[in-house]
C-alpha cells in the first residue's frame, strides 16, 4: 500500500539545528521514497513498508547522535507529491 507522511524532527539543546536535520531528510532521500522539503516539515511517500522502516532508520541515526523529537502524520488517503 502507498502511503505519505508529513514529519517534522526537532533537535533538542542545540546550537546549530540545520546538520541534525539535513542528515535526518538525507537518510530518508538515500530510500526509495519521494521526499519534499519544507521549512518545517518534509513530506515523504511510498511504499508502507519502505516509508515505516525509513522513519526508524533515520530516527535512529539522529538520536545516536543528537536529543531529538520526531512528529509524524501518516496517511493512505492522500495523493502521492511528484
């Protein structure tokens, strides 16, 4: 099933909050998903699966290294982003 989701990580207690985030969207570009950058949310879609099992790669990777908070809504309802 196709799905898209919308996710927004959050770096806690940092002074520069662009590299945690640039690597947490980069994790999620190195999968086979589309993914659409915004200023405070990226918007991921495809395959379930693939879109289930990249949000907990990249949510790991980022709190090995950083305090963070991960948001995310998930949806099958919605049109997949070009």
């Amino acid at each position: 099933m196709k799905v898209q989701a919308e996710v927004s990580l959050y770096p806690l207690r940092q002074n520069d909050l662009t590299k945690p985030i640039q690597q947490f969207v980069e994790s999620l570009k190195s999968n086979d998903l589309n993914v659409k950058t915004g200023s405070m949310s990226s918007v991921i879609s495809g395959d379930e699966s693939i879109v289930f099992q990249s949000l907990q790669k990249a949510f790991e990777q980022a709190a090995q290294k950083y305090e963070v908070v991960l948001t995310a809504k998930i949806s099958n309802a919605c049109p997949e982003i070009e």
